[in-house]
C-alpha cells in the first residue's frame, strides 16, 4: 500500500492518478476540511481515503499501518486551515509523520522539498532543510525531490503570470534563468521513485529540459498566443524590504520564494535523465495548451 500526504493538492492529486494508471494501491490522507470534490475525485479513481491531519500523531499512525511507502507532498504555503501553520504543518507535522512511518516498519519515505538553489532563509526554508535531514536519518529508503518553480504555479495567475489577459508581473529584472517544471514531471519523479534503484537514498534535483529567464519565457507565451504581454516588475529591493518587514511566517516565505525567483535556478537533468528516462515538458509546450 502507498499513502500519499498532500492528495488533495494539485501535485499529490497527480502522484495518486499517476499510482493507480499503474495499477498500484493507494491510500490517500485527507482531512475532514478537505474539499469535497477533491475527495470524491480520489475515491472515483478507487483510491482508499483515510481521516488525518499531519498535527495529529495518531491519525498519522493509523494511516501508516499496513503502509510499504509514504510520498509526502503536503504544504500550507497554499492550502491551509486557520489552525495550520508552517512551523505546525511543514515542520512538526512532517517529523510527526516520519515518527509514524518508521514506527509503522514503513520501508520507502518521499518527501517533496524544493530546489537546494532556493536558498533565501525564512521558515519555510527552515521546515524543508529540516524535514530533509530527517527523512536521511529515519532509517528508512528515502527520495528527497527537489524541484524547481512549477509551471503551473509560477507560470499562472496565481503570481501575477496572466498569460490569458497578456499581462504579468516579474520578479526582479527577469534576467536569471529558471528550470521551470511541469508538475506533473514531478508527479513522474516520485512515482518513479518507489522502483528505481537510482532514486534510493538521494536527493534529486529536479527542473524541466531548458533554463528560461522570465523574459524569455514571455517571448515564447507572447509566440503561442499572437498577443503582446504588458509586464510590470517588483525589483528584487522591494521584496528584499517585503521580507524585512513581514512579521508573519508565511507572508516572510512567500517574500523570500519571490526573491529567490528573482535569483535564478538552473537544474542540469543530464545526469537524472541517464538514470529517470522520462520525457520533460518544455515551457513551450506548456505554453500552447
Ligand atoms: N509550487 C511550486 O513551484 C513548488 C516548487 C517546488 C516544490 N514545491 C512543493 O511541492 C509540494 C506540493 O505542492 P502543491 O502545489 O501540490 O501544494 P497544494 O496544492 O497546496 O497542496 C497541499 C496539500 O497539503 C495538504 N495539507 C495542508 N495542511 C495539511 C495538514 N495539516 N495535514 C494534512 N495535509 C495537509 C492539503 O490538504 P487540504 O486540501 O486538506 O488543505 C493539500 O492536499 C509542496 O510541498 C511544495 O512546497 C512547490
């Protein structure tokens, strides 16, 4: 049995489409706050819900029992309960599930990080590097992945990328180059992961075929769609000042996530690619669809 933590999120919804295309089990943790129709999706694929919380130790090991591995993507930085936090969910809730997983015997432990390039502290850096180095020394088989900006998110509205209406916000001089990645390569990766015996005990870089700059990604948008992008930007001071000011953890993450963009994040896949034969998505085709 796989459980996958975060399978009401749009990566960990993906992962367990992906597990059950394959035949595999799957077992799905979702809160009783979880959207209903995010539930009901994953119970049309015949997916096996379980009640829990990552704050709630003992809802974590009643879904570890009888579990071979866990593939954890779940995150407050877009989805949460007034009672979650980075430092209760991302932090504490992640050690609490490992606790569960290794005192469950599970063998196999995936946890979704982010890009060893992002490197601008803030709490949410603080949980991801600490939660790493947990799973390294539970004792269990574990894949870190650490991906790069998703398209879907970075690449979207939700950040100021209003590709529909040709209008879009960058961060920084949107010279840096990124490799942006399809979620749903990530999706490939840690379903991957639980047979591939290059993806034991590592951590995986992960970023899509070609390093972009913001720029260069709206050239290509503005080719696929015939439009002209209007682009404002938010100089890399401005957010440096956002994240200087922000009391609040999650604003002091999102400010450092933006500044990071504005740094860059270039991921070689030569290597992996030797080892994962799988097929990326180019910001391209992303574009077109
Ligand atoms: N966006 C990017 O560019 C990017 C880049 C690199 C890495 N990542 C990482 O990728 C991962 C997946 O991202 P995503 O976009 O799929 O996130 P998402 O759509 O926001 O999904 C987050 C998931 O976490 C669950 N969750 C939140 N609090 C929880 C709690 N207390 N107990 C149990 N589950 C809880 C949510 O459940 P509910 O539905 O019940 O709220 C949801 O299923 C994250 O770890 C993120 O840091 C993202």
């Amino acid at each position: 049995m796989n459980l996958v933590v975060g399978a009401t999120g749009f990566l960990g919804s993906d992962i367990c489409r992906l597990l059950i295309q394959q035949g595999q089990p799957v077992r799905a943790l979702v809160r009783t706050t979880s959207d209903p129709a995010k539930k009901e999706a994953l119970q049309s694929l015949g997916i096996e819900l379980i009640v829990g919380d990552l704050k709630d130790p003992a809802s974590l090991a009643a879904a570890c029992q009888g579990v071979g591995a866990v593939i954890s993507t779940a995150s407050v930085t877009i989805s949460r309960q007034p009672d979650d936090s980075i430092q209760a969910v991302d932090l504490d809730g992640q050690l609490n599930l490992i606790e569960a997983a290794k005192n469950a015997h599970v063998a196999r432990f995936i946890y979704v990080s982010y890009s060893g390039n992002i490197d601008v502290d803030c709490p949410l850096k603080t949980a991801k590097r600490t939660v790493e180095q947990a799973v390294k020394e539970s004792g269990m088989t574990y894949t870190i992945l650490r991906p790069s900006s998703f398209m879907e998110v970075w690449l979207s509205p939700i950040v100021g990328f209003d590709a529909a209406n040709a209008n879009v916000t960058v961060y920084g001089a949107g010279q840096n180059k990124i490799s942006w990645i399809s979620l749903h390569d990530v999706a490939q990766f840690a379903v991957a992961s639980l047979t591939n015996s290059a993806a034991q005990n590592v951590v995986l870089e992960l970023g899509g075929p070609e390093a972009l700059s913001p720029l260069e990604v709206i050239k290509i948008f503005e080719a696929a769609s015939g439009k002209t992008f209007t682009v404002q930007y938010v100089p890399a001071e401005a957010l440096q000042s956002q994240l200087d000011a922000a009391t609040d953890p999650i604003q002091q993450s999102f400010a450092a996530l933006m500044l990071a963009v504005t740094q860059g994040d270039e991921i070689d896949m030569t290597a992996t690619l030797q080892s994962f034969p799988l097929r990326l998505t180019s910001v391209e085709e992303f574009a077109r669809r």
